[in-house]
C-alpha cells in the first residue's frame, strides 16, 4: 500500500512538474529579498531546488531552497552566516554545511517541522575539524566528506551518514584524500580518490563494501541503473557503464567540460567551455551528443544579457537546475528548464 501510494503521489508530482515547467522553457528562479546572486545545485523528484543565495561579494551566503516559485533561505547551525544546500530528497530533507557554534563549517541535514526548517549538524569524523554532505537519497543516506589533521595535514575522506546518524570513513585507494560526490537509492557511492603515494586523483565507486577504481577523474553521480557520470584526467565530461567501461561524451566545441548529474532515463546534465574557453555553457546530453541549454532561452531573457553557465542537478522529470548569469554584472539567478522526453537515452529504465 504505502509503495503505491509513494508511485500515485510520484505521477501526480510529474503532471504539476508538467505543468509548471513546460518542456524546452528556462525559467529565472526569483531571489529572496536583498540577494543578488543564487544558483541551484540539486533537486528532488518532486521539483523542490536546493542551492544558495546571497548578496555577493563577502555578504553572508545561505543555504536557499526554491518550490513553486518561492525562495525559502534555511535557518544555519549558527548566526555567523555561510550555509550552502546541495541535495534534496523526495521526503523533503535538504543536506549541505553551514557554520557551527564553534566557527567551523560541518555537513548539515535540513527537515521541515511544525514551525519550518531545522537544522542539524551530522558532525565529523573522529578529531576531524570541517565536513560538507553532498547528496542524500530517498532512504535518507548522506554522502560527502569529512576533513581531519593527521600528522598536520588536514586530509579529506569520503563519508557517509547513514540517515543522519554517525560518520563513516569510506576509505580512499591508497592516498590521503577521498571524498564523496554522489549515490543511489540502493546506496551505491562515487567520487573520487588519490591512488597510493597520491601520485593520481581517480575516480570511483563504493559498491557492496567494496571500492572500485574507475580510472583517472572524478565521479559525480551514479543512477539507479548504475550508470555513472563526470569528467576524466583531461577534464573533459565522461560517463561510466556499470561494468566500468568508459564513454567519452560530447563538448561545445571547447577543451572543457563535465557531467554532474544523470537521471534514471540517462539524461545526462553538466556544461562545457565554448570554442574561445572563455566561457563555460550549461549542457545535457543527448546520445552523447551536448546539446547547449542557452538553445532554450527566449529573446527577452537573452536581450537582458542572461546565459546558462552550469547545469548541477536533474530530477527524474527532467528538470535540470543550474547557475544563469547576466552578462556585464554581478547577476546570478538559479534557472530550472524541463528537458524535452527523447527515446533512445542512455539506461533507461
């Protein structure tokens, strides 16, 4: 019952996502009141963006979530101002880091109450000082990192917190450095690891309590199919079959790019430099081919100098999220375009 009543609530989700966000439409999320900069960086299912906001500059910035044309700026695990959102999940928490008491930016969990948004600090690993939480699934597993001094060298290792609770250390390949980027419902983990003498940064997968190494570069995000995204040693965007081999994805026509999120229909969100590589563009992936999101800007956002410089997140819909910015200002508006549905994408389910 409960699993039918998650898919009934899921459909309905869609068609308000449908009708909120035509298909091929970029929508300029608002700013909450004295901001002038935002940007999305994940989002649910649901439609719910998570990012941050803030007035530019060394103003304080906030962890910011955006839903049906509202901004909501989350309460910090203290007044001293720098709190950022990257994940949500379809129960609605929310997970990032913000400052603690004690001046030191710890991985945080947001969940809605009664009176609005609390925030938790989910801590550190052992005498480790900082830690940031990266992405959440539905089960309420937190990934990200943890940092801590070992013979004075502060090092970052891949961490989970399992539905909010303690730090788990994930190890690395042999270097002093992991950390965590993405995972699954299912619980499966990527980003990326220093190899032994930390003489290379690869990218990898923890699976069934095993790390696997998936070669040079960075993995961003896995889906459920097992289909894993992100850039090479070359940055430039690459994407993993779940038996490991590699696809070279296509570019802009520049040197750069990288994929940073993929759904369970394969489309594949991230961005990529233009031939000059002196601009990088918002992009998703069609049969490995980029197609350039700014494509879907209309004339007025385009006559007001408006262009899409990265795509962080996409939903299950489609609904890809990112930073937009006005040419010639310090502007910076979160953006979220629905994707039109194509046939033939890559894992789909």
């Amino acid at each position: 019952m409960v699993h039918g009543l998650l898919v009934t609530g899921l459909c309905l989700g869609m068609q308000a996502l449908a009708a909120e966000f035509p298909a091929g439409q970029v929508t300029l999320l608002p700013l909450p009141a004295g901001a002038l900069q935002g940007s999305g960086v994940g989002l649910n299912d649901w439609g719910l963006v998570a990012g941050t906001s803030g007035a530019g500059g060394a103003s304080p910035v906030h962890a910011t979530l955006w839903q049906h044309g509202v901004s909501i700026v989350l309460p910090g695990l203290s007044n001293q101002g720098y709190a950022t959102a990257n994940d949500a999940n379809e129960r609605g928490w929310v997970v990032g880091v913000s400052v603690a008491a004690n001046g030191d930016p710890h991985a945080t969990l947001w969940r809605r109450g009664s009176i609005g948004y609390h925030a938790q600090d989910l801590g550190t690993q052992g005498t480790g000082r900082y830690s940031t939480a990266v992405a959440v699934n539905a089960s309420g597993l937190v990934a990200g990192y943890s940092t801590f001094v070992v013979t004075n060298t502060l090092d970052a290792r891949a961490t989970l917190w399992p539905a909010g609770g303690q730090a788990v250390d994930l190890g690395t390949l042999g270097g002093s450095f992991s950390s965590a980027y993405g995972l699954n419902r299912a619980g499966q983990v990527v980003g990326a690891s220093a190899t032994a003498n930390n003489s290379a940064i690869h990218a990898v997968l923890w699976r069934d309590g095993n790390m696997l190494d998936l070669g040079p570069g960075y993995a961003n995000q896995i889906n459920d199919s097992g289909h894993i995204v992100g850039m090479d040693d070359a940055s430039r965007a690459v994407r993993w079959l779940p038996d490991g081999t590699r696809v070279l994805l296509g570019t802009l026509g520049g040197s750069f790019s990288s994929g940073a999120a993929v759904n369970n229909a394969g489309q594949i969100a991230g961005w990529a430099s233009i031939p000059s590589d002196t601009l990088f563009h918002a992009v998703y992936w069609q049969d490995d081919v980029a197609v350039d999101l700014n494509d879907f800007l209309d004339d007025e956002a385009r006559a007001d100098g408006w262009y899409l410089s990265y795509a962080t997140g996409i939903n299950a819909a489609g609904l890809v999220t990112g930073a937009a910015f006005r040419a010639g200002t310090a502007e910076m508006r979160p953006f979220v375009v629905k994707l039109p549905r194509a046939a033939g994408r890559v894992g789909e389910m």
